[in-house]
C-alpha cells in the first residue's frame, strides 16, 4: 500500500482517465465511428423462430436495397460513370441501410470480361479491370462502410430481367445447365468466404413459369433449392440462404406442406416479391383486401401459427411524385404502398427496395444511363430522387417506436343528393401497438358548396393485436326539395256567358249609333278596342298552377372526409376519403 491518502489517490487517477479520453476520443470516433459500432452484430447470423439474429441471439432487421448492373452486359454496378465509389457507398449509408442485395449472372462469373470503360467514367482508376475484380472492389467498399452483403444469382445469361420468354426462366438454361449453376454458387462462396459481412445466398431470382414447387424434376424448384442451398453450405455453413417463391417470387404456399430442407439447420429464409402494378385498382380496395390476398400466398409465413423467416426481397414504387409513395386512391402506386409499408411496420418484416439505382443499365428501357424510375437515388447518384419515398423507407427502418396507421378504401364515395353511403378505414398497429384508437371525422366541401355531407364514425376503436382493426365512416347528405309554384294570376277571367252578353250589347250599340253619325261611331269604336279582349278572354279558362326547379340539397362535387386518429401519447394520424356527389 502507498503513502497517498485515498481522495487523493482518487483524484489521480480522474486526472488521468480525463487526459486518457482526451487522447484516445478522437482515434476511436474515427475508427469506430458511434452509429456503424452499434449497429455491427455479432457476426456470423443465424435464424432462431421467425427472424435472422446474430451469434449472441440478438435479432438483425435487414433493411437493405438492391443494386443492379452486375448481371446486366455492363457487367457492372450501375453508378459507377455518375459517382466514385466510396462516394456511392457513404451517400447509401447516409440514408439508413444497413444490407445490399447485390446481382450477378452466371455468365459475368464464367467469362469475367473486362469491363467497358464508358460504366466507370467517375472511376478511372478501374478502367481495364475484370468484372469479378469491380464485384470485389465493390462488396469490400459496402461491407468496410458496415453494409452487409446478400449475394444474388440474378440470371443465368446476362441481361435485364424478366419475363417468361427470356430464357432465364428456371435456375438453368442450356447454356448454363444446374451443374453450372452449382458451380458458380460454389465459387462466389469460396470467393468471399473470409468476409463475415457476406451474409447471405439468394439463391435465384423469381423463378417462374415453367417453374414449381415440386413436380417434374425438369421444373421442381424446391428441390432445385435444397440442392444449391446445400451445396453453398458446404463451402461456408454460415451463409444464409434465401429461397424465393415461384411466379416471380409472388407464390409460397407450396411451403406449407412442402418445405425447404437443408443439411444445416437455421440458416434457411424465405423470400418473397411484391409490387403494386400486380395489383388492379379494382381487387386492391382496402387493407383487409391486400391481406386476404398475400396471405395464402406468403403471409401465412408471418401471421400463421408456425412463422418462419421471410425477407421481402424486392418491392418497389415510381419516385415521380409524392403519390408513387402514399396516396389514398388505388389508382395510384402510392395506395399500394402505403399499405405495403403499413404492413411491413406491423410485422416487423426485414426487405429489400428495388432499387437504389439513380440510372438504368444496358438494355433496360431507355438504355444505360437513363433515368430509373423506381430508384431512391437521383440521376446523379448524390442524393434523393424522391424525399418523401426516403423517409417513407426510413419510416420502415427497425425498431421503431410503437404506432399506428389509417389506411382508407382506395375508391371514391359516390353519393346523389339525400342519399348516404359508408367508407372503412383501416387501423393498423405498427411496431407491436395496442390501445385505443379516439377517433373523429370532418368534411372539406369544394369553393362554392351548399349543404356539405356529414359524416360519422365510432369514437374509439380498441387495437388488441398485430390486426388491423377496421372502422366504419357514414356519410349522408341533404336532398333537394321540389317546391310548388303559385298559379299566375290570369289577366281576365270572365265566363263564356258573360263574354257573350258583352258581344250582344255591342251587336245593340252600334246599330244605335251608326244612325248618329260619324262621330258618334267613333265613341263606338273606341270602346270595341277595350271590350274584345274581355270577350276574348271570357272564351277560355283559367291558366293552371306549376312548379319551379328543386332547391336546397347537398351541391355537385367532391368532398374530402378526414378521419383523425389519436391515441394516448402518439402523434395524432390522419387519412383522407373522397366523396364524390352527382
């Protein structure tokens, strides 16, 4: 023991932890920079229940993206001509993802060309390099910046995707037969065996008709699925592997009573594909339509009674306008999304969006270069192309604190005056909400409106599970009213006996004072002018009643019902309802 007394051994030693922090604070910000150091897992992943979880069981929610170009004839991510790499990689990273699902072809793995240098004109320093050579420059940039990679086997010959004519319809092709196949898998997993932040194999991109969930061998993706899945975990049985459904990925109720099985236990997840345009407005009308939907398909996966692992691989929107991301008529994309984001909130599901590419590549639409319709990233891969698709993602970034949505019915009201119709709104919890909903209506009639609608809805609605909860708004509106007019009041309306006795007098009258002479006559005449019209008139009847157009009533035009949700502690929610009268 020292001779230091101890407050001021204790003083020391603060002296020298504070002058420590001084020191080292600035090196560990740079090398373990606060928000990539708390969101690293403990590598490698596995799946424990429903959700994919790092070695300490700690649950890892993927919110990724996928970025295209490598299995295309460019050979190589797009961007590369707009950005420099690391520049690509920190403007993601900045948005909030956490994964990428990066694409490649069977024919880039095989060939491994030189990559054309009009793909890399804002990364000279690449020109003259292999393709394979570009893929790793690019997983070791995305998984440096914290961004785990989801390798997928995109096609088989490289080119855009898809259809059922392209010859990239199963997981082989004449020119890349399944031990092609297999063998590329093997080497892409050998190839980045070293790097924990390579997660995953998905294992092929929608398989579709003539594909099936068991069948023909020829055609048997599932079984096509244990085979490759099996055989990547042979190289690194920490791989997870993604099998997708059938019919683009749309379809995995063959899971039910035909399930993947792989040698190695808990690495398997599912995966599904989803987008709006496979939606009509007319089928797509509420929430409660749009899970009645997926749910046979692959929600049973998630809502059932036996849930297991499921990653929305792709699903994606226009980043055009504010309505390609919410809207509340069906017409819209936007209408698919917001239930769809909706839906991922209530579930806590991990996905991936097509795509974060600001511009297409060779042989998509337009052409390389042009402008990606669904992409996060604008044209200059710098920033958003659509602010509020981002924050919409980001709103779907886990976890999140417990909330809830309004989704409307994706149709109009339409209403005639004095009639009255019904509209639902959708409660849906998000992020594990219970509780009670209060809720209220109002209506915004148009410029110039007379009798505005009314509306009504139940003031609370009681959230006790991940359902959705629907509500009932009334809307009524006022009639019009027919109203009678008085009966015109008739210039004359003597008898036909009367007019004839005034005839008879005059018949009298004239005859006396023609034998007085002109002027006499005169007088007589005179007086003919005013009585013939009173003779004239006593020939008829008087004219009827009518009446006048209807008055009154709810106006023509569109009205908009808000419906506000409120409960304790959350921000208040709205949603809107158009109301339509004839």
């Amino acid at each position: 023991m020292t001779g230091f007394s101890f407050p001021l051994r204790c003083a020391c030693l603060a002296r020298f932890i504070f002058r420590c922090a001084l020191v080292l604070a600035p090196l560990a910000a740079f090398f373990w920079p606060a928000s990539a150091s708390a969101a690293t897992p403990a590598f490698p992943l596995h799946t424990s229940g429903q959700y994919i979880v790092d070695n300490n069981g700690v649950r890892v929610h993927l919110n990724a993206f996928n970025w295209y170009g490598s299995e295309s004839t460019d050979f190589a991510v797009e961007g590369l001509a707009a950005q420099p790499l690391n520049s690509i990689v920190a403007t993601i990273k900045g948005l909030g993802f956490n994964a990428v699902r990066l694409l490649w072809s069977n024919q880039m793995v095989e060939t491994n060309p030189v990559v054309g240098n009009y793909a890399l004109a804002a990364n000279t320093n690449l020109e003259g390099e292999h393709a394979l050579t570009i893929f790793d420059t690019v997983v070791n940039a995305l998984t440096s910046a914290g961004i785990m990679v989801i390798l997928d086997n995109h096609m088989s010959n490289a080119g855009w995707c898809c259809s059922t004519t392209d010859n990239n319809e199963l997981w082989y092709n004449s020119s890349y037969p399944e031990a092609n196949w297999i063998a590329d898998w093997q080497a892409m997993a050998t190839r980045y065996q070293s790097n924990p932040m390579v997660i995953g194999a998905d294992l092929r991109n929608e398989p579709r008709s003539p594909a099936t969930w068991g069948g023909s061998a020829s055609t048997d993706w599932h079984a096509a699925a244990e085979r490759g899945g099996n055989a990547v975990l042979t190289i690194n049985p920490h791989l997870l592997v993604f099998a997708e459904g059938v019919n683009y990925a749309g379809d995995l109720s063959g899971v039910a009573n035909l399930p993947v099985q792989l040698n190695v236990a808990n690495q398997l997840v599912y995966e599904a594909h989803d987008y709006g345009f496979w939606y009509s407005s007319s089928s797509l009308t509420s929430y409660s339509t749009y899970v009645n939907d997926i749910t046979p398909k692959w929600g049973y996966l998630v809502t059932g009674s036996n849930p297991q692992p499921l990653w929305i691989g792709e699903f994606g929107t226009c980043n055009s306008a504010d309505t390609c991301d919410s809207s509340n008529s069906s017409a819209d994309l936007g209408y698919w999304f917001s239930i769809f984001s909706s839906y991922v909130r209530d579930n806590n599901l991990d996905w991936s969006y097509w795509a974060i590419n600001g511009t297409t590549e060779s042989g998509n639409a337009g052409g390389f270069g042009t402008v990606e319709g669904y992409g996060v990233l604008n044209t200059s891969w710098s920033g958003s192309a659509l602010p509020s698709l981002t924050s919409r993602l980001q709103s779907m970034m886990a976890p999140g604190s417990s909330n809830f949505s309004l989704i409307p019915g994706g149709t109009a009201v339409t209403l005639a005056p004095g009639g009255s119709g019904s509209a639902t709104v959708a409660i849906v919890p998000e992020n594990g909400f219970t509780g009670t909903v209060n809720l209220a209506c109002t209506v915004t009639p148009p410029t110039g409106a007379i009798d505005a609608p009314a509306c009504s809805i139940p003031s609370t609605e009681t959230v006790s599970s991940t359902s959705a909860v629907n509500a009932t708004v009334t809307i009524s509106t006022t009639g019009a009213v027919a109203r009678n007019a008085p009966a015109p009041r008739p210039l004359c309306n003597p008898s036909r006996r009367t007019g004839g006795a005034i005839l008879a007098c005059l018949g009298l009258i004239i005859g006396n004072f023609a034998r007085r002479g002109r002027k006499s006559l005169q007088i007589v005449l005179m007086f003919l002018l005013v009585a013939l019209p009173l003779a004239a008139c006593g020939s008829g009847g008087a004219g009827g009643g009518g009446t006048t157009p209807p008055t009154g009533g709810t106006s023509a035009g569109n009205y908009v019902v808000t419906v506000t949700g409120t409960a304790s502690g959350l921000n208040a929610v709205t949603s809107q309802i158009v109301v339509v009268v004839n």
